[in-house]
C-alpha cells in the first residue's frame, strides 16, 4: 500500500483544496452582492445607453453566475461566454474642465454618473477578485472559468468606462509629449540571445 494511499484512506479524498474553496466562496458571494448592486443603482438611471449597458451587463453577470454554480455542482463543464462589447469609440485623452466630485448629499438622488461608476467600480473590483481566485485554483476547469470571468470583468469594465470617457465623466489626464516620448524610450530591448542555452 502507498503512501499517498495510506494517507487518503487516512484523511479522506479530497477533491479540492482548502484555498480553492474559500477563494470561490468569496467570488460567488462578490458576484451575488454585484448582481444585487446593479439591480439597486438600476432604477436611478436616466440615460437610455446607460440602461441597455446596464441591462446587459446584468443578464450577462447572472448567466455567468448560474454557469459557475452548474460548473461547481458537476452540471455541466462549459467554460463562460466571452462578454463582447463594442470597442469603436475613439478614446478622448485630456482633461476638459472636470466637474469637481464629493459623495453625495444625505437624500441626494443618485445620478448617470454615479451610477457608472460604482459599476464601473465593481467590475474593476470583480476582475482582480477572480484573478486572485484562480491562482489558488487546482481544477483546471474551475481556474480556467475564473480566469474567463476576470477577462469578462475587465471587459465589461472598459465598456462602462468608454460610456463615462465619451459623456465627460471619465477624464484622462496627459503628460507632455515631450514626457511621454522620454518615458517610453526609457527602455531598450534585451540582449539577442543574451539568455540562450540558461
């Protein structure tokens, strides 16, 4: 009898590790509170784009639940859908006189913009969530739909903040070219070949 049997039949078969586990509880747990914050924030919209972004996002975000859950429970070993948004807007870099920002005021109805952001937010927050997760994964299967799921994030990130850039809401500071230019050719390539035959 072999040792790593000896040692099952000890403690018993574990499928998973202890770190697998927790790590996925709290992305399932995240992921119900941001599906639980964009049904709170949808309401307060006012701008029709910024509800079908919203809207899809959502649905997007509790197919991608439901996946996971079918994934956990052996239901199924599809990886998620890749989201798609549109990525033909022209990004607008510099500052142009942003408003000022602050929280709200006690009784102060909730706006486009804070709305956006606070998805914005989340999704920034949900990407390194499940990148983090997925390094402590051993199951291929769940490191791969983790690491799907923070692409997805990131994804769904950039479209809210191409909304938020495109009204104004969302503003890219800029150095100066001449900066920019020094920053960049502050590096050189490697070697060819330095490290062949290591």
């Amino acid at each position: 009898m072999n040792s790593q049997f000896q040692a099952q039949q000890q403690f018993g078969t574990a499928q998973y590790g202890a770190h697998e586990i927790l790590e996925i509880h709290e992305v399932l747990a995240a992921s119900i509170d941001a599906i639980n914050l964009f049904q709170v924030y949808r309401p307060f919209v006012q701008d029709p784009q910024l509800a079908q972004i919203l809207d899809n996002q959502l649905q997007f975000m509790t197919q991608g639940y439901q996946s996971f859950i079918h994934l956990l429970n052996g239901q199924g070993a599809a990886q998620p859908a890749q989201f798609r948004a549109p990525k033909n807007v022209q990004p607008v870099l510099g500052l142009r006189q942003p408003a000022p920002a602050a929280p709200n005021q006690p009784g102060e109805q909730l706006d486009d913009r804070d709305v956006a952001c606070a998805a914005l937010n989340c999704h920034k927050n949900g990407a390194v969530k499940k990148m983090m997760a997925a390094q402590e994964c051993t199951n291929p299967q769940f490191r791969a739909f983790l690491q799907q799921s923070a692409v997805n994030c990131s994804e769904q990130a950039y479209e809210l903040w191409q909304y938020m850039n495109q009204k104004g809401f969302y503003q890219v500071p800029t150095l100066q070219e001449n900066t920019t230019q020094t920053m960049i050719q502050s590096f050189a390539p490697a070697p060819q070949g330095a490290f062949a035959g290591r």
